[in-house]
C-alpha cells in the first residue's frame, strides 16, 4: 500500500471512493471536494492499492482549526482551514467496501494522528455514528457524547477527540 496527501488532480478519485462510502445525505460532492483539496490537500491521507498509484482504496481528510469542536459549517467552507490552527478534524474515514476490515482506514488514522503531533496540534477530533465509538477509542479516541453542533445528513453524531499526552498511546508509523 501506497499513502501520500491529495492534489487537484485526485479530485474524481475521492469523489468515487465517498460515493462508495456514505450515503447520497452524508456524502461531500466533487465540488466541495475540489474546494477542500485547494485549502488542504496536505490534510488528505490517500492510500493506494500499490505504488503506480491506480486505485484509490481509502483516505482520511479534515482541516485544521483553533475551534475546539466540530461543527457542520467546516464541512462546508474548506477556506476555514487554518494551518496553524491547535486542533486536526476528521471529516471522513472512508475504505471501499471490497478492502474494508484488513487494517487500511487504521492505517490512515494512525497516520493522521502521527502528522497532527508532528505539526504541534493539541489532537484530534471527529464525529462518528454509536456503532463505531468503539472503533475509534482503539486508537485513543474519547467518546465525548452526542453532539448538539453536528447533524450532518440528519444523523446522531458522537464527537470523540484525541488529545496529545496524557492517555498514553503509542502510534507505529510501520
């Protein structure tokens, strides 16, 4: 597997992988895709089946902010990126069905994590549906309840965050 962040070019790629992911309510369109890219590329983790870069599989994306929680306006203006912001959000953990559960998406996350703390950020923070807060708390991730500040696609979200020091996570890049 092949990983590296998103350039314009990656547009239709992304946009058939969300497509494949999240229903039509949930799922953000090419052309809020292409603004995303524009304001944070470097905010995509991309993982390709091999090397040539063919197929998109998985990727994770979300921009950076100094607003503590997450909230359905970013989803929708990419130009509230702040690459100096404190906190990294996770806007979408998306694998094509066929390679789901062999690791990929932890991968990704794994690797969004490391990069946040490389860049000096806080943590981390997205939401998620009940049926995965146990997924993410494997990673460090702390469930902090159903959110009032998202109901994106008319869905309950939990919010988790993942904070720097203090729970004691160790993340392998391998």
């Amino acid at each position: 597997m092949f990983i590296r962040n998103a350039t314009i070019d990656d547009i239709d790629k992304v946009a058939a992988v969300e497509s494949e992911c999240f229903p039509v309510t949930e799922a953000a369109t090419k052309e809020e895709f292409a603004e995303r890219i524009k304001y944070y590329g470097n905010h995509f983790w991309l993982m390709f089946d091999n090397d040539k870069e063919e197929k998109l599989i998985a990727f994770v994306d979300g921009f950076v902010t100094n607003e503590a929680d997450l909230t359905d306006e970013m989803y929708e203006k990419a130009d509230m990126h702040n690459e100096n912001g404190e906190w990294q959000m996770i806007f979408g953990v998306n694998t094509i069905p066929k390679y789901r559960k062999k690791g990929y998406a932890g991968e990704l996350i794994k690797r969004a994590i490391n990069d946040a703390k490389e860049q000096g950020r806080k943590g981390l923070v997205l939401t998620c549906k009940q049926g995965l807060v146990a997924y993410y708390k494997k990673f460090g991730f702390v469930d902090e309840g159903v959110t009032d500040k998202s109901v994106h696609g008319n869905v309950i979200w939990h919010q988790m965050r993942f904070t720097f020091g203090g729970q004691g996570v160790i993340i392998s890049n391998g």
